[in-house]
C-alpha cells in the first residue's frame, strides 16, 4: 500500500541521497488523488496531487519533486514487493519545482503532471501495473540538500496512450466486503422511558455529512447506485452493535461526562439521516452481520462461552429490523480472516456454512470443506487484502482506523492489484474477494474515485462483479467437488485475542445474565419477554469482547466494567424494601413484615437469604414470584430462643443465588422466650422449689434428732439425782421431749 516516509531498504536503481538511505525523513508525502486512476489508451499524461507537511522544527526550501517508475510485476511476489515500495525503479523524470519554502508543521497541496510517453516521460509502452515513486527533495534550513520525503503507489495501464486496450481471455470475477464497522460506543442500551447512554459522543460526527460513515456510504449510493454494474459485486458487512446504537441515537440519546454525569447528545438528525442513507444503499444487496459488536468469536470459544458465541450470531435479527433486509446468516467474515477448528466446529452447530477466512489461516488455497463435513472455507484474496490495507499483517489491521492518510495511494495500489489479477496474476477460476480493513477510512471521494477505476476495469473487461462465493453455490450439484482443509490459527493471531482473566470476568457476568433470564418470565399486564431485558445486557458484556480491542486488554477490562455496572443496576431493581427503626418481637414466634419491590418489566422469581443467627430461626419461604412493577408483602415467620437483640442481614437472589437488590440490615429486639424455653424454666423452678423443700425437711429432721438425743440425755439425769449444783442442762431446751422422756403406758 501506500508507503509514505518508508525510505530504508527500497532498491532503487538512481543515486539516492544520504538521508533517504539512512531513513531519515523529514516532510509527510500523501497522496489524495491521481487522474486518471486508470490509463486506457486515452490520456496522454498523469497527475499526481497530494498534500505535503513539514514535520521538523526548521524552515525547508526549494522543495522538488519527480516520478519514478519500475517494471510491472509479472508474479504475486514481484506485486507485494511493489505494494510495499520495495520495487526497484527503471526509469525517472526530471524534478520538478514544487514550493519555495514550508515552515515548520506546515502543509501545503501540490500537483505534479508527468507525461506518459515522449521526453522526460515515464516511457510506459505496454499495458501493466507499474509502481510509481514520488521523490521529493528539499534543503532543511542550515542542513544539506536530501530527499525529504517519499510516496509509493500503482498506476494500472490498460493500454498506453494512442493503442487500444487489449482485454485478458476473460475477466477476473471480483466480490468486494463494504464494512459498516466503527468503535463500541453504547454504555447503557435505552429501555422504555429511558434513552440510550453513549460513551462519547465522537460517532455523531462520523454519521454527519464529510464524516467518515455518511461517506462511506454516500460515496455508494452515487458511485454504485441501483443499476450499476458494481452492485452485484458488493457485499456490506455491518456490525449489528452500530446499527443498534445509531438507531437509539436518532431516537434521543445521552452522553457520559467525565465526572460521571450525562448531557444529551447531538446527533439524532445524522443519525436518521444515515440509516436512511443505509438502508437505500443496502437494498437488493448483500448483507452480511458480523457477530454483535464483531466480537471475538474465536476468543469466547477458548474461554468456554458458546452461549455467547451463539448470542453473538443473534445481531442478524437487528440487522434485519434496521435496514429491512434478510441478511445471509449462515456467512462469517471472522476478525482477520482466521479461525480455529473447535471454534469452526461449534460455528457449523450454530448454522455458519461459509467463513471468508485468509489463505495463510488454511491448508488449501481454494474453496474448501471444513472439517470433513463443516462449513466452507472461502479464501480472500491477500493481495487486494494487503493493497486495501497499510496496516495488513500488523497488530493494528484490526484495531486501528485503515488507511490514516493516504488514501489516494490505496485506491491507486488497490486498482493496481485488480489488473495484475486480470492479467499476469489471475487464477483460473477463482473469485478474488476483496477484504478492506475492519474500520475501513477512505474519505468519500477516494471511495468514489475507487469505484470509478473498478467500473473503468469492468468495462473494459478486465473483472467481472460478481457474488460472494458462497456454501450453498459451491456444493450445488454439478459443481466440482470441494477438497478437505484444516485451519491453522496463527499464534500471531492467539497472541492478540482478548485476555483469559478478561474473559472470566466477562463469563461471571455473563452467567448472571443468564441466571435473571431463567428467573424470569412473562408478565400479563406488561408482555415483555425477558430476552428483550437480558439480551442487551448480553450485548453489553460482547462489547468487553470487541475486535476494536485486540492487543488493547486495558479497553477490554473497562468495556466489560461497564457491562458489570449496567447488569448490576438492572439487578437492584429487584430488592427488599428498607425497614427503618428496629422491630420489636412481642412473642417467641413473632413474624417479621417483609416487603420486596420488583422495578422490572418481568415477574422475577426470587428467595430470601438471610444467614444462621444464634438465637433465632426463620423458617424458608422458598421461591417467591415477584409481580412485573409490583411488590409482594408477607411475614417471616421467627423462633425466637433468647431474649436480647438480633442484627440480621437478609438478601435477595435469584433461586440460583445470583444476589439481586443489595442486602438489608434489619434490627431485632425480643423481650419474651419461646416456649420450649418457658418449659425449661418452669421445670428448673418446680426442680428447685422440690429441692429446696427437701432440704429443708432434711433440716427439720436433723434439728428433731438433735432435740431427741438431748431430752435422752436430761432424763438419764433425773433418775440418778441433781448434779452438785441442782440446775438444768443448759444444752436442753425447756419443753422439749425425747424418747427417753417416754415410758411404757
């Protein structure tokens, strides 16, 4: 593609200048445009324009330019070295003069018209795809004379000025993918009587009039209109996930703010105007839906989530809402062409027949059965992959806004590469499908002037637009038997897939998701089936899972963050009512007044969760069916087996236990026992009371033993006479008797 600034390792046969060998550069070269794009006999010269930037901090003078071409490449190595500037130079023009002088940091437009045949030419005599080389040189104030910067692209002759074009034995049939793709965007989807929240409000721009998706689309719907011989060569490949958020757009939508807050957004006009724009583009043509949010399928399926693999195949019912087409469900353009054999596996059970993958990622280089009896396997054409695309083979292809600049030199490379596939490199048989980059960045007349080149091409008979290839044409009877392929996922590939840890966090949630689902069911008065509540929180969390995030794990953790905060707000709509004060239980199995609110639009099944408490037992209420936007009172029936307080912190969850509103601390005063408790104390007061009256006969019968053994005593006394001094015992009390005061009647 275009190689801009990419000076160290070109072959170049001229004398080049010490800075352009050692790398240095210090101008940016971009090319916008080059007229015309494809050379048919007719033009006698070719214009080049562009935009140059001085990128120093120095003024540079007398800034020059020429051209210099190479040979056409006759093999598909010879064509990639020239797409990557790295095609040696055989002839060159004189420089011509461009600008006196270009401050720091300053751009300027330039033009250069160089003849195609005659005196200082480029001396092209025969048809081919030639690489062109823009050299510029200039004089950075107080240094040395040196290239400055440089641009590298392909110039498709059909036929040399005065001869007519001569047409290849048949054309090159030719599939082009139109990726309707952009970044995540939609932090919180809008419900009734709440409007979508956007993460920035930067998309509005882009579905604005000069914005990169309004072109997109625009440069369609006038470059390959109904009726154009491109059209049934064009297949748009949309991100179900943007469609989802440009239509909450244009239905009013809010904006996230830094601190937290939200403002409403600016673009509901653009909005409506661009789906309006879609959906006359997309009609009576192919459509594709990429897997929601074009999620990282291969990555889900490692982590082992093939609920979310299938989930994320559900966006072509959006796309079909949208845009009021049927999209072909069973096709898969998978993140950069590549898959695995489990994740082709699982794919074939969920209806996937053909998968558009890279002929690197696949043992064949034709069409070609999956698995012995899986899914097809359609190879894109790389060439026109890596002539589309700067970044191809980078860990940005995916990730990163394709081409940034240059867009000129890609149609150029791109056109290039079409006319060597009809000619030189064509492949019997073959459709050569054209893959652009995921978030494709040609400004709308580069898209336009690339589909001027390609109708020119077909006109002249060089490609042919024709269909996606497809399972069900590619095994019709009659039609030659498919070889048997295996995939080979590179590790390259594996090495950015979005992180493990980031994928379990995503199935913890997603496994909630699913949880609330199962506990959910359809409520009579508000008739909503749960999937409209808990497909978008799905959606959310395949936002975590975005190929916008390969190699970025930072952006995949936050997007899963927000799918975990927007899931558990939903969650909290389902909660036990605050009680405040402190209940006070007047008896031992007093109730406890309990009241939970259900702020979803579905009738939820939930439990109450409340923790062993010494003291008290509650008895299980088992699954309660909450109404939708209802409530549901009722009494916890208690033991109470002390007297004191009770701090007890009851919960709500689903009947797996995903925990809905947050916990409830509720306060407990008894003043009473339960009667088991009762029982005991009656039974340890009759105890004491009968112990108590034992040991006081046990008492009493030892103070009359004791009387007894004294009045014994007195009597043995009398009979025997006083003692000297004639008193009574003392140690015998007056009154008392004993046995040996008694004698026989």
């Amino acid at each position: 593609m275009v190689a801009v600034l990419l000076i160290s390792g070109i072959p170049i046969t001229s004398a080049r200048t010490a800075s352009a060998q050692s790398g240095a550069s210090t101008a940016r070269l971009e090319v916008t445009e080059v007229t015309p794009s494809v050379v048919s006999g007719g033009a006698g010269e070719v214009a080049i324009s562009g935009r140059i930037t001085n990128t120093t901090s120095d003024p540079i003078n007398g800034i020059e330019a020429r051209v210099q071409r190479g040979y056409p490449p006759q093999a598909v190595t010879a064509a990639q070295e020239a797409l990557r500037g790295e095609a040696a130079t055989v002839n060159e023009t004189e420089f011509r003069p461009l600008l006196e002088t270009l401050a720091p940091g300053q751009q300027a437009p330039f033009e250069l018209r160089v003849p195609l045949t005659g005196p200082d030419s480029l001396e092209i005599t025969e048809p081919g795809a030639f690489p062109l080389l823009v050299n510029v040189n200039g004089q950075p104030e107080g240094g040395a004379r040196a290239r400055i910067g440089e641009a590298h692209f392909l110039l498709p002759v059909l036929a040399p000025p005065g001869a007519p074009p001569a047409k290849p034995p048949r054309p090159t049939p030719i599939s082009m993918l139109l990726p309707i793709v952009d970044y995540p965007r939609m932090q919180q989807e809008g419900t009734p009587g709440q409007r979508a929240v956007l993460a920035d409000d930067a998309l509005a721009a882009s579905l604005t009039p000069g914005g990169r998706l309004y072109d997109l689309v625009q440069s369609v719907v006038d470059g390959a209109g109904s009726g154009s011989p491109l059209g049934s060569g064009l297949c748009f490949a949309v991100d179900p996930d943007l469609l989802a958020t440009v239509q909450a757009m244009s239905r009013g939508y809010q904006v996230r703010q830094a601190d937290g807050g939200v403002r409403d957004g600016t673009g509901a006009a653009s909005a409506q105007l661009w789906l309006n724009k879609l959906r006359e583009a997309t009609e009576g043509r192919c459509v594709l839906a990429l897997p929601y949010a074009d999620s990282d399928v291969v990555a889900l399926e490692h982590a082992g989530l093939p609920d979310l693999v299938k989930g994320s195949l559900d966006g072509a019912g959006v796309v079909q809402q949208v845009l009021g087409v049927q999209p072909r469900r069973s096709v898969l353009w998978p993140i950069e062409g590549a898959a695995d054999d489990a994740t082709t596996r699982r794919l074939g059970e969920f209806g996937i027949d053909t998968m558009l993958v890279e002929p690197s990622a696949m043992s064949e280089d034709g069409p070609a059965r999956l698995n012995g009896d899986g899914p097809v396997a359609v190879p894109v054409d790389p060439l026109l992959s890596e002539a589309l695309d700067p970044r191809y083979g980078t860990p940005l292809e995916t990730t990163s806004m394709s081409p940034d600049g240059n867009g000129g030199a890609a149609v150029q490379n791109t056109l290039g590469a079409l006319a060597f596939r009809a000619t030189a490199g064509a492949r019997e048989g073959a459709t050569s499908v054209l893959a652009p980059p995921r978030r494709w960045n040609l400004g709308g007349d580069e898209l336009r002037s690339l589909l001027d080149g390609m109708r020119s091409l077909t006109e002249a008979g060089y490609v042919r637009p024709t269909g996606l290839p497809e399972a069900a044409a590619l095994t019709a009877p009659g039609a030659p038997p498919l070889p048997e392929a295996r995939l080979a996922y590179p590790p390259a590939n594996a090495a950015e897939e979005i992180p493990q840890p980031v994928l379990d966090r995503l199935a913890e949630q997603n496994y909630k998701v699913g949880d609330l689902y199962r506990s959910s069911q359809r409520d009579p008065a508000a008739d909503l089936d749960p999937a409209a509540l808990t497909t978008p929180l799905r959606n959310g969390l395949l936002r975590g899972a975005s190929s916008a995030w390969r190699d970025n794990p930072g952006a995949a953790r936050h997007w899963v963050r927000v799918a975990t905060d927007t899931l558990n707000g939903v969650l909290a709509r389902v909660r036990l009512d605050e009680f405040a004060g402190k209940i006070t239980l007047t008896a031992s199995n007093a109730p406890i007044p309990m009241t939970v609110t259900n702020d979803l639009p579905v009738t939820v099944s939930v439990r109450l969760r409340i923790p062993a408490t010494a003291g008290l037992e509650t008895r299980d209420l088992g699954v309660i069916r909450v109404p939708a936007q209802g409530r549901r009172h009722f009494r916890l029936e208690t033991e109470v087996h002390r007297a004191g307080q009770f701090t007890v912190d009851v919960g709500v969850t689903t009947e797996s236990g995903t925990e809905l509103g947050p916990a409830k601390r509720i306060q407990l005063q008894s003043y009473t026992y339960d009667p088991f408790t009762v029982g005991l104390t009656a039974i340890a007061s009759a105890l004491l009371v009968v112990l108590s009256a034992r040991r006081i006969l046990r008492r009493l019968r030892a103070r009359r033993e004791r009387l007894a053994a004294a009045a014994g005593n007195a009597g043995e006394q009398s009979s025997t006479g006083s003692d000297e001094s004639g008193a009574r015992p003392e140690s015998v009390p007056s009154g008392s008797t004993t046995e040996g005061d008694r004698g026989p009647s």
